[in-house]
C-alpha cells in the first residue's frame, strides 16, 4: 500500500495524533548537544552537558542557543545559531534514531485508521530532514517545524491548521510531546495531551502542567487514544 493509498484509507471516526518530533518520536539529543557546543566554543563560550542540554530544548532553536550560552546578546545569539544550523546540517544523524517502540506504535495507528502529523518547534528544514530521514515509513498528513508560516507552540496555529487537514475536531484529535509546550498546545486548542516521559522533561513536571496523560512507553499511547 503506498502512503497516498493509507492516508485515504483513514477512518473518519478514528482520532488524528499530532506528534511532537524530538524527545517524542526521535532521540536527538547528542546531535543537539553537538552543534551547540560547537555553536558556543566558536565564539568562546564555554560547552554544555547533554543534561544540560536536555532542560533547554523545546522552546525553538534561538531560545536554545540563548539558555546554552547564558546570553540574550541578539548579535551573538544570531551568530552561534547560524553557526549551530551550518554544523547541524551536516551532523544532524550522526547518532539521532527513533526511540525504541515507536515503529510499532506508528504501525498501530496506521493500522487504526488514525491520520498522524509532526508539528515540531524545530526549525521546519530540520524537521523535514529528520522526517525524510527516519519517518517515510509511515503516512503523516502534515510535517511542520518552526517557520514564519507555523509559529512556534504553544501558539495554536499550527496545530489547528493541521487538524482542519486531517478533516478532524480539536475534540477528536491528540498532542503527543514531551514538553509543556506541547501540553499548553493542547490546552489552547481543546485537544487531549499525552505527554511522553522519556524525552527532555521528567514526569513530574509533565504532570505538574496538567497533561491528561502520561507515557512512559509507546505502546501505551495506543491505550489512551483508545481501541480500534
């Protein structure tokens, strides 16, 4: 069956799911962590940790750059994210990989019925990168990372534009992430949240920001969207 052939094939009453892409479906934070620090040692800062790393990200690549050097200079912050994209390009799959058990999650959604986005605060470039690199296997109805087209979440834009594609209700239609970015997303639109725990915030913090749901595996997101 080809992608085309599965989007059609989308039941009408099965939920959309709106995913968030790093630190939900993909694991990337080592090659964050490296073009940050080559961002910041450029320009003699000085490097960050993964962990480090890990509690900045969710917000957009400037604000990343921003917390990593501890600095709101707009001419050095603009420098280290130009700097941070030329290296990312070249290293953005040095070590990035889906997390363990989402293959077969996107599979039983697929199978379902259910029509599946990435709505990323990743610069969309990246986004798609990432995507065509590690996600074809699966049908998305749309693939959207940060741009002057879909601002950044928690604005509710972009999601809902991608829920008029998907030809569903905010009522009927899932946020998966692992930021409160993501969950205040959801709120703001009137979907559910399923906030993931194994991405760059821990479970009391997702809960503390009022997800409906929390994961700590993907087969469970299949348990909350509900049987087929």
């Amino acid at each position: 069956m080809t992608i085309e052939s599965e989007l059609k094939a989308t039941r009408h009453d099965a939920p959309g799911i709106i995913f968030d892409l790093d630190g939900t479906l993909a694991d990337t934070l080592l090659d964050l962590t490296s073009s940050v620090n080559h961002a910041l040692v450029s320009l003699g800062f000085p490097a960050v940790e993964p962990a480090g790393v890990r509690r900045m990200v969710g917000d957009g690549l400037p604000t990343l750059i921003e917390r990593a050097a501890d600095t709101r200079d707009p001419h050095a912050v603009s420098e280290m994210v130009t700097r941070f994209t030329d290296h990312h390009g070249e290293h953005y799959l040095d070590h990035t990989t889906l997390y363990p058990g989402t293959a077969e999650l996107l599979a039983e959604l697929v199978g379902r019925g259910c029509p599946m986005a990435v709505l990323s605060n990743k610069p969309h470039h990246f986004t798609k990168k990432v995507h065509d690199a590690l996600l074809t296997d699966w049908p998305f109805v749309a693939v959207e990372g940060a741009s002057d087209r879909t601002p950044r979440k928690p604005d509710p834009h972009g999601a809902l534009d991608i829920i008029a594609r998907m030809d569903r209700s905010p009522q009927n239609t899932f946020m998966v992430g692992d930021t409160i970015a993501d969950i205040e997303t959801a709120r703001r639109v009137g979907m559910k949240s399923i906030a993931v725990t194994w991405g760059f915030r821990d479970a009391d913090e997702l809960v503390d920001a009022g997800a409906d749901f929390v994961a700590d595996h993907p087969e469970q997101i299949g348990n909350f969207v509900g049987a087929p």
